[in-house]
C-alpha cells in the first residue's frame, strides 16, 4: 500500500507544473488542492469504516483526535508551504533529495523516542534507498548559490514535517483507523490553508479556466486522496519506519513518469539509483 500511494503521490509535480503553466500561483495550486480534497477523505473514512470493526476499547480519545489534527497542521499546512515557498527559491532538482530526508528523521527520531537501535535490515535500507534517491535527482551534479541555502532550510523542515506526520500516524491509525485519522488530519490542514489563502490571495479572486479545474481534479483524486490514505493505511501495518522507507520509491516514479511523458532522458547515474531504491525496500520486504 505504500509503495502504491508513493506511486501515484509522485505524480504530483507533474500535475502541479501543468497547472503552473496554466498560469496558476503555488499558493493556488496548494490552497485550492487542499480544500478540494477533504470530501474525498470523508467518503473513504466512511466506506473503510463500513468495512472494518473498531478494535474493542479504542474509543475516538480528546488527546488522539488533537494529536492528529497536529499532524496534519505540521506537515500538510506548515510543510507544504515551506516545499513551495522553497520551489521558489531552489530546482526541483535539489528540492528532491533534501525532501527525501525524511526517513532519516523518522529513523532517528524512533531511535531516541524508543531507545532501541534500528534493525541492521533497517539500516541497510536506509543507506541504499538515500544514496538512490541521491542518484535519482542527480544531486550531486548540483552547485548551490549562497541565495539558495535558506532554500534548502525549508526542504528540511518541510522533510521533518513529513517525519512528525509519519510517527504520529504510525500510533494514531492503530487506534483511529488510517481512514479516520487521513480525514482529522487533512481536514485540520484544509482549514489553516483556507485561511492563509484568504489574507494572501482572497477565495473571492478565483477564476480559473475549465482544463485548470480538470487538472486540479485529477491531482486531488489520483496524487492527493488517494495515495494519501493508501500511505496511512500501509503505516498502520508496517510501521513509520519502514513506511518511510518504503515510500522513496517516490523520487524514481517520478524519473520513470517524467522520462514517459515528457521525454526527459535518464542517466546510467538515475538508472543505478532507481535500482539502488529498489534493491532497498526489497531489503524490508523480501522476508515479509
């Protein structure tokens, strides 16, 4: 379920450039993405909890249901303005790389909340999945400007964000299901961006043309609700751990997508770290 959510989530810079060439602004694309996408997490709360029994004594708890809408504050508010504001400032190319430090943090920060190492098939992982992605978006090619390092402070928090987001969902959904906890969260996030875009643009501004509200459709049904849910559910399962992990499989969708539908041509370098990324959630996988 990770790996799929990761999948269809790498779609999303290919969505957000078309729109940008539609002439619509980050804060658009983000604002009006966000609200758009609630009543779907509504509706799949409710048909996956149709579908599934609460497990006994886990009631909807005050601290859990604040702890989410936190969650989704810090990552899907806070954090995704920082990725945009930083898409501002820096390439895509060295966005990437920095975004995908997130399974570091989660890592370390697992390991200091629990006091237990990580698992030498964790670890392994780790390395081979960073250094693929590294490879990926051919990083290391990469010269930075001093304009251009505030930028990349805001990948990382935006990278801890996602961090935060992955730990708290990892016990959340255990108790509140990945449905119900996706709906809190992305909920809490919609309600922040909907009032950030009314001081920085205004609702009442909005006019869009029809191929822009077909695109923004799209992005929300197939890299937003869905792979959102699928990531939460997969996190419920497997842990954020190695969620985390396995959901760096994003960066070589998102080669792979680019080089089909835009010609973009790819290295030996991306090759071998689409293979590195691979080789490294199979790592955790191959025994499960």
């Amino acid at each position: 379920m990770v790996a799929a959510g990761a999948v269809l989530l790498a779609a999303k810079g290919l969505f957000a450039k078309h729109l940008y060439v539609l002439g619509l602004s980050f804060n658009d694309v983000a604002a009006i993405r966000s609200v758009m996408a609630v009543p779907g997490f509504a509706l799949l709360a409710w048909l996956y909890q149709t579908r599934s029994v609460a497990p006994a004594g886990h009631g909807l708890a005050r601290n859990d249901m604040l702890l989410a809408v936190l969650a989704g504050l810090i990552c899907y508010y806070l954090g995704a303005l920082a990725n945009f504001y930083a898409l501002t400032i820096i390439d895509a190319s060295v966005e990437r790389p920095l975004l995908f430090a997130y399974p570091i943090f989660v890592v370390l920060i697992s390991t200091v909340v629990t006091r237990k190492p990580p698992s030498p098939r964790v670890l392994l992982a780790l390395l081979l999945t960073t250094f693929g992605v590294i490879l990926v978006t051919d990083a290391l090619r990469t010269e930075l400007s001093a304009s251009e390092w505030s930028g990349m402070a805001w990948i990382l928090f935006c990278a801890l964000s996602i961090a935060i987001y992955f730990l708290i969902s990892g016990e959340l959904t255990q108790r509140l299901g990945s449905g119900l906890f996706t709906l809190i969260a992305m909920t809490a996030a919609a309600i922040g961006m909907a009032i950030h875009y009314q001081f920085a643009e205004g609702w009442e501004n909005i006019d869009l043309a029809e191929a822009a509200w077909w695109t923004l459709i799209a992005l929300v049904v197939f890299s937003t609700v869905l792979p959102l849910f699928l990531m939460a559910e997969g996190v419920r399962r497997v842990g954020a751990a190695k969620a985390s992990l396995i959901s760096t499989l994003g960066p070589p969708a998102t080669a792979l997508m680019a080089y089909e539908l835009t010609g973009e041509i790819l290295s030996a370098g991306q090759l071998a770290g689409i293979g590195l990324v691979v080789i490294g959630v199979l790592a955790l996988e191959i025994r499960r």
